[in-house]
C-alpha cells in the first residue's frame, strides 16, 4: 500500500524531495497504511488482584445461597428445565433451585483453554491461559461518521468497519455486530453480516444469538467455509450469551446456546450488569449475583454437551443515581471486573470484560479517560476475551470510525505493556552501558542503532512533533488524525483471498436463505 506522500518524493528539488521526504515520513507514522498484524495477547505480566482468599470465598458462598434459595429463571424453554430436572436441580415452574456444588460439577467439563480457529491459520487465536484477544465494539444502531453525523448504520458501515479491524496490527479478532446495519431487513440481515466477516477479513468471528435459527445459519456458513468435518471437532465462532439480569435467561439466549454448545462453538455468558438498576449497588452484592448468573449459564452449556467451550462473561457498569444513565471509567465497574477475573480463574474458566467503554457522545477528553480507565483494568485483570475493545462511543449506541481508530492504537499500547520486561541480553543493554560510559548519551550508540524501530511503541494517532510543526501542518486534532487514517486504510483496503468455490457457496447459501422468506423489520 503506498502512500501518496511517498510517491511525490520522486519528483522536485533536492530541498522539495528532503522536505517531501520527512512529511512521508510522519505520514507512515500516523497510519500511512496498517502496520504488521501482531499475534493475539501472550501474557507476560502479573494479574492485579483485589480480593483475598477470604473475599473470595466469601462471595462464592453467597452465589450458592442465590442458586439454592433464589434460583434462575430459565424462561420458555421446556427442553432447557426438563435438562435441568434430569441433572438434579429444584425447578419450580421456570425457575430452577440447585443444589449446592452442581453447577461447579458440570462445568469440570468446560475446557479452561482453547483454540478459536480462523480461516486464515496465522489469525486463530487461543481463549483462555495467558492469552487476551481484543476484539471490536458490538451492537451499535448508530455510527459516528467520518464526516462527523450522527445517523442510523449501514450495511455499508459494517462492513467498512470489519475492513478496518481486519486491517488494524492490535485487533486479533473480527468481532460480531459492529454495528446494526438497519438498512437490511431484520431477518436477514444476520447472514450479510456473517459473509462481511468471513469473505472481508480472515481473523476470527462472533456468530449471530439473535434466534436459534439464525445461531443455525451461522454454523451451516461456518461449515461451508471451514468444512464440515472441520467445524464439528474445533471451535470456529464464539457468540455472545447475555443473562436478562437479574437472574433470568431467556428463550431466545437459550436456544441460540443450545444450537452452538452442541456443534461444539463457544458461548461467552454474560451478565448484563449496569448496577444499582439489574444488580446490587455495592461490588461484592454485583459479583454475587454475576457468579450466579454465570454458574447457571455456563454449567447448562455442559448439559447441553459435555466438553463444549464457555466463557465467564461480565459486563458491568455503573449507573447514575440522580438521571438513571449508564456511567463508564468509574472505579466501581473496574473492582467489578477484577473480583470477576479471580473468580473465573478458580472456576478454571476463560474470562471475558472491559473494552474501551465511555459514555461521551464525541471522541473528545472524556471518551479517553473513560476508556482508558475501563481498559486499563481490563489489561490488568486478565481478560481473556475483550469485546468492545474499538470504536464504543455514547454508552454503546454509536460506533465511530475515528474512535475505532484511536482505540486501536492504544490496543497496541496495551499489547507492549503486556510483554512485560525483557530480560534477555539485548534487554540488560550492559553493551550500551559500557559503551557510553559516564557523561555522553546513548544516541549514536550500538545498541540504540540497533533497537531505535522497536525500542519504544510509536504511536499512529498521536502528534508528537513541535507547536510550530503541528501549526504548519493544519492545527488538526486527534479525531481529525485518526479520520485521516480511517480513510487511507480504507482507500487501501485489499480483501484477503478466499476459494472461489467457497465464496460461491457462501453467496449461494445467502441467497437462497434471503429468497425463502419475506422482510421483516422488527
């Protein structure tokens, strides 16, 4: 991909060709095109814990008194109680008692770590360990556009944002809705976003949970893009499973569970927390009740089949107490999701938070410390699975392209703290130390020679130049830069190659789905 920038070097006066030449220079730096994909997360850096052993145990006590006494409503799902009688629970109408220990007995099944194949080898990534996988904003009716409205999404913006996380070095994973595209019937509009993810980028992708049907369109596509056989012994789609909180999952939940669990595809079940309105005001009331939601979830994942991949999910935030609104970077949500971290670790299960959550309506000041805090804690908690990583804006209801790309910058931040200290010879830098000596300065020396491209993290976003420079170059501000660079990986956008046949299958299939039923859009 090159740059435009780069290409007028060739032309003008020796002082027009070195002038021409630094401004490329800068625009290969603020996102003349993408940068090499990096590998998901390998953790090389402790876990921030914050409750003890007692804390622990504590709530866990507290999430068996809440399933014994209290129980879960599994909602309009007959299969789901009669499963659940079988294997011993109390279920009393449609909600379900259990007794002490069972759910923690069947999710001895779940598998703490595993692999999430994508159709390109280099881009499956591990769920689970050490690994975290970062992955894009999901579910957004609006968007947030390169001119600056605010307007219903596109099928167009859809996949225009699965273009640019497929492009973006520090996002491991395509995602699932990024936005809703509401120009495409409801009932349809399920199966274009799955052919964006699997014909547009070749990382991994989310499944559809919005029926049980639609679950089913996801594994039969997955099928035609993997293979059969491929599909039915590994794990290809992992799709979001959202508890009704407080303590309720309902049929649709349910049925698109039960259609992944047993093709052997994860399920992340989620708790859907904004606290003070769906749990408990305090931290330790909220992981109570999360703990609950997820041992019920996740061990009916296990009655479905045995073995099958689940996630410890948790969304939390706070609320306002004076208006009712959603709050984000607050410090109650981030306790929220280290308690949850612990938790998951000694259920031996992959764990899933955070993001780059925030409540502005812009990409200004407020969107960036909200979201740096919410993904700062989410860094350091050990999610293994981050979802809305890139591009939340207003509490989740837009997707921005400008913040997508601010995001991901500071994803790769994110993904050089997590390599920790290097300790090898290079990283003790005696040679340099030697070198220099007592008075001079490391510039010209060796070992700076050696590291300067990778020495330190080079932001794409922001400007690190003179006033004067910044002045000469238009005053432009952050969004305005990340805008730049959205547009230039777009323009440069070159779709990974896909089997012709497949592709035509994957249309085929499209096609005739669309073809057999009439629109729906509600």
């Amino acid at each position: 991909m090159t740059d435009s920038v780069t290409t007028a070097e060739d032309t003008g006066s020796r002082r027009g060709r070195g002038e021409r030449g630094a401004s490329a220079r800068r625009a290969a730096r603020a996102g003349g095109g993408p940068g090499a994909q990096l590998t998901y997360i390998r953790r090389q850096v402790p876990y921030y814990e914050v409750l003890s052993e007692e804390g622990l145990a504590l709530i866990e006590a507290n999430a068996d008194t809440v399933l014994e006494e209290i129980g879960i409503e599994f909602r309009d799902d007959a299969e789901a109680l009669a499963m659940w009688r079988e294997a011993g629970a109390d279920v009393r109408g449609q909600r379900v008692h259990f007794p002490k220990g069972l759910p923690r007995a069947l999710l001895k099944t779940a598998p703490s770590v595993f692999t999430q194949h994508a159709r390109n080898p280099a881009r499956s990534v591990q769920i689970g360990g050490g690994a975290t996988v970062f992955a894009p904003v999901y579910g957004p009716p609006f968007v947030r556009d390169l001119d600056g409205n605010r307007r219903y999404a596109t099928l167009e913006d859809f996949r225009n944002f699965v273009k640019l996380a497929y492009l973006a070095p520090s996002i491991h994973h395509s995602g699932g809705t990024v936005c809703e595209p509401v120009d495409v019937p409801v009932n349809k509009r399920h199966l274009d976003m799955l052919l964006a993810h699997m014909t547009l980028s070749d990382k991994p992708f989310m499944g559809s949970v919005t029926a049980p049907e639609r679950a089913e369109d996801t594994v039969a596509m997955a099928k035609l893009l993997f293979g059969e056989d491929f599909v039915d012994q590994n794990t290809v789609t992992i799709s979001l499973i959202n508890a009704n909180s407080p303590m309720v999952f309902d049929d649709t939940m349910l049925g698109a569970a039960k259609v992944y669990a047993r093709a052997n595809q994860a399920c992340i079940v989620t708790p859907f927390i904004l606290a003070g309105a769906m749990s408990p005001v305090t931290v330790a009331g909220t992981l109570t009740q999360v703990l609950a939601e997820v041992l019920a979830g996740a061990a009916f994942t296990q009655l479905v089949r045995p073995g099958a991949p689940v996630l410890f999910g948790t969304f939390a935030s706070s609320i306002s107490m004076q208006s009712g609104a959603p709050t984000f970077g607050t410090p109650e949500p981030s306790l929220v999701s280290y308690g949850a971290a612990q938790l998951a670790r000694r259920l031996g299960l992959p764990f899933r938070t955070g993001g780059s959550l925030c409540a502005a309506k812009i990409p200004d000041a407020q969107a960036a410390y909200e979201s740096a805090n919410t993904l700062n804690s989410t860094l350091l908690c050990g999610a293994n699975f981050v979802l809305h990583a890139a591009g939340w804006l207003e509490g989740g209801l837009s997707a921005c392209y400008e913040k997508f790309i601010m995001d991901a910058d500071q994803l790769g931040v994110a993904q050089k703290l997590a390599q920790g200290v290097d300790l090898s010879e290079n990283g003790q830098a005696l040679d340099a130390i030697r070198e220099v000596g007592p008075g001079s300065h490391y510039l010209g020396c060796a070992h700076t020679q050696a590291n300067f491209q990778t020495a330190f993290y080079r932001s794409i976003v922001a400007d690190n130049n003179s006033f004067e420079q910044w002045q000469a170059e238009g005053e432009k501000t952050a969004p305005q830069r990340a805008g730049e660079i959205a547009r230039r990986w777009l323009d440069n956008y070159e779709a990974p190659s896909l089997d012709p046949g497949i592709r035509d299958s994957l249309d085929d299939f499209v096609a005739r789905k669309k073809a057999s039923m009439p629109d729906a859009f509600t």
